[in-house]
C-alpha cells in the first residue's frame, strides 16, 4: 500500500505538530534536582549543535553516520519509554511497556506502513522527553534563541545544498539485521529529520514549562501545535518547486509569533 508524497508529507507534519502538545510542563522531582545542579547557557546550543555538528561530522567522516544509526537505536526507545512513563502529558509508568511492541513492530514490518509508523512513533516520543530534560536545564530565553538559530541555519545549509549529502548518507545508514533506522522519520514517501521532531518537542516542552509557571494564559496545549500544523502545511507547499525544505522553519515561525502575542498581551 503506497499514500502518495502529500498524504505520508501530512502524516508526518501532524506528528511533528503533536509533539508541541504533548510534553509535561516540569520533569520528575528527582530529574528536576539534577538538573538544577546541571542547568547553564550551553545547553542552549544543543539544537544548533545537532545540525552544525552532525553534518560538519558526516562530511569528514561517512562513518559517523554509522554510530549516529546505533546511538539512535540505542537510545531512543529507553527516551521513549521514558515519555510514556513521566515526560509527556496523561503519562503512566505502565504505559512505558508499549515501547516493546512498537519497537518489535518497526523491526518485523521495517519496509511497511505499521513499521514505519511505530519507528516514527518512537522517534517522536523521545523528543517529548528530551525536550522537558532541555528545558529543566537551559535558560528558557537562551533556548528559544537556539531554535530560531538552528531553524536560520538549517534554512541556510538546505539553501546552499550543504544539508543533502550529510542527509543521505545518514539516512542510508542501517544497523545489522534489518533493525530498525531510527534516526530519521520515513512514513510512506516522505522523509523528516530526527532534529526536525526534536525541536518541536523542544518547543512544546518551553510552552508546557511557561503554562505550569503562569507565564501564558491557561488554554488549551493543543493551541500552539494547531500554530504549528497550519504553517507546516503551507510552508510545505514548496514541495511543488523544490525537493527539499528545512522543518525546522515553522516550528521557529510558530516560536516568534508566539513571543510576538505574549508581548503584546497584558499579563
């Protein structure tokens, strides 16, 4: 069965608009010790630094893409996992157990739907928990910094064709067995970066933090992912001229108009 590039396109950019929404407002009080102990300004950089870094590795060494592929297989499903359990809203611990099945699934159906679906899944529930964890421990003002700047050159690198061969080379990297390739998102015929998932959960984990603070009026958590999803769609439209757009560009979009109201609000 085969949805056609804008159908897989859709799917893919509501996952990534979900992801603003679904992010608790504050980590466990054991996280949230440490990471007051741990919290400074470089973290700060940690969207930025997940696309300069990683394409500057790839492009000195293919075999990076290699390590990213096992640290992705390696690490998400316990980030996963620990969405399920704590880090996203309606979380319980037992739901922590849904991480087998769907990890099970990605593996055993790799090149169909269902698979991909559940590797998408995956992928996407890890950028709830390392969203809340980025925000216990970088300034909130800094971070928001980070994603306009990883968003500005994400657009530049695409632009100027730097981001295409770093992208295809870890994309095309898979661990041994027909494991499952969790460090990109490929649902059907669209494909979306892992730092494309991540920086929405980033930016739904600042907006659920400013909600428990009283920093933004009490609505709905689903209002700013609804933002997010009409400007992806639009934006995607550039899909008719171009083979190659940066995702990360609506989710900053969405971040400015939202500082944007939030000064000219009354509090």
């Amino acid at each position: 069965m085969t949805l056609g590039f804008w159908l897989s396109d859709a799917c893919l950019v509501g996952v990534q608009s979900a992801l603003v929404a679904l992010p608790h407002g504050r980590p466990p009080a054991p996280v949230a010790q440490l990471a007051r102990r741990l919290s400074g300004r470089g973290w700060a950089l940690a969207p930025l630094a997940s696309i300069v870094l990683v394409v500057a590795a790839i492009s000195a060494a293919g075999a990076v893409a290699d390590g990213l592929a096992w640290l992705a297989l390696i690490a998400i499903p316990p980030l996963a996992a620990a969405a399920l359990g704590a880090a996203m809203r309606g979380a319980r611990p037992w739901l922590a157990l849904l991480v087998v099945p769907l990890f099970a699934l990605a593996w055993a159906d790799r090149g169909g739907l269902a698979g991909e679906g559940a590797a998408v899944a995956l992928s996407a529930l890890s950028c709830v928990t390392l969203g809340v964890l980025l925000t216990a421990v970088a300034p909130r003002g800094w971070l928001k910094a980070g994603i306009v700047a990883m968003a500005a050159v994400d657009a530049y690198l695409v632009g100027a064709q730097l981001l295409q061969p770093a992208n295809d080379v870890l994309n095309a990297a898979a661990p041994p067995g027909h494991l499952p390739q969790l460090q990109r998102a490929l649902f059907g015929d669209a494909l979306m970066g892992y730092g494309d998932l991540f920086v929405a959960g980033v930016f739904g984990a600042i907006v659920a933090a400013e909600r428990e603070l009283g920093l933004e009026a009490r609505g709905s958590p689903w209002r700013w992912s609804l933002v997010v999803l009409a400007l992806a769609l639009a934006f995607d439209l550039l899909f008719l001229t171009l083979d190659t757009l940066p995702a990360t560009v609506p989710v900053a979009l969405a971040l400015l108009l939202r500082e944007r109201l939030r000064r000219r609000t009354p509090r």
